[in-house]
C-alpha cells in the first residue's frame, strides 16, 4: 500500500504548529560551517531547510538513508539522525548574502549564493554560520537583519 504523500501546506502548517511559530520566509540550503554541536567535518553534506520564524533562524536537516549508505555504514551503525539549529532574533547580529561577481569565475564554474549569519553564543562570543542557499537567500537574510530600535 503506497504512503500517502504530505502536501507543502499541511508540511507547513504542521511546522508552524510544532514549533510554535510563524513561518516568515523558507529555502532549501545547505550547511557549510559555523555550528559547534556538528563537528568541523560531517560525513555528507548536510542540505536541509533554512527557516525564518517569528521566533528566529533555523536549519533542519532531514536525514536520508539510501540502500547504498546503509550498506557502506554497516549494519551495527547508528541509522543518520535529524539534525537542528535554532538561533533567536535577539542573538542575530547580522545576516547577509554573498554572490560571485567576477563574470570569469561564473563561466568556468557554477557559483551558489553563500548565507553568512553572524549570531551571539550563549557566552556573548561572536560566530559565524556559513549555508550555500539557493536564490532565495536575499529573502532570507533581509527577514534575518536585525531591526533597528
């Protein structure tokens, strides 16, 4: 019996109501660098969603297991897990989007749009997470710059 399939609006909904907030802008990226509880070296790239809620930013990776990596993983290992990152609007110090400008370097290369949020860790210490984003990253990081009082 085949499995019923979510539509993006119930997947949405669901998501507003799991986490207890507004979905303002959304985008499919994936993570480069910049978040300590992912290690400086992950097996695969981590693509997920890059989220802008009414309470801040997130990422949510959603693991995909195929035949071939549960082959090469083993059958004793660990199946891959969701992976999260939550940052609130108060801890954001900036966001923006960096895009290749050189013409030469686009003709030999695609060139992705990268995602650079600095945000406050819990110890005031400034970092930077960096995500390759799709076009829609300007949307992103203007939901994500901080207003100004």
């Amino acid at each position: 019996m085949a499995k019923k399939q979510k539509s993006p609006e119930d997947f949405w909904r669901e998501y507003e109501e799991k986490t207890g907030e507004k979905v303002i802008e959304r985008s499919l990226g994936q993570y480069v660098s910049g978040w300590d509880a992912f290690g400086s070296h992950t097996a695969q790239p981590l693509w997920g969603l890059i989220i802008v809620t009414s309470g801040g930013f997130r990422f949510h990776h959603f693991p995909q297991a195929s035949w071939l990596s549960a082959f090469i993983r083993g059958p004793l290992d660990d199946p891959p897990q969701e992976k999260t990152i939550f940052i609130p609007h108060d801890k954001i110090v900036s966001a923006v989007v960096r895009k290749e400008t050189a013409w030469y370097r686009t003709i030999f290369s695609p060139v992705t749009p990268r995602l650079l949020i600095s945000y406050r860790d819990d110890n005031g210490a400034e970092k930077d997470l960096v995500f390759l984003s799709d076009p829609q990253a300007d949307s992103i990081a203007g939901a994500l710059a901080p207003k100004n009082s």
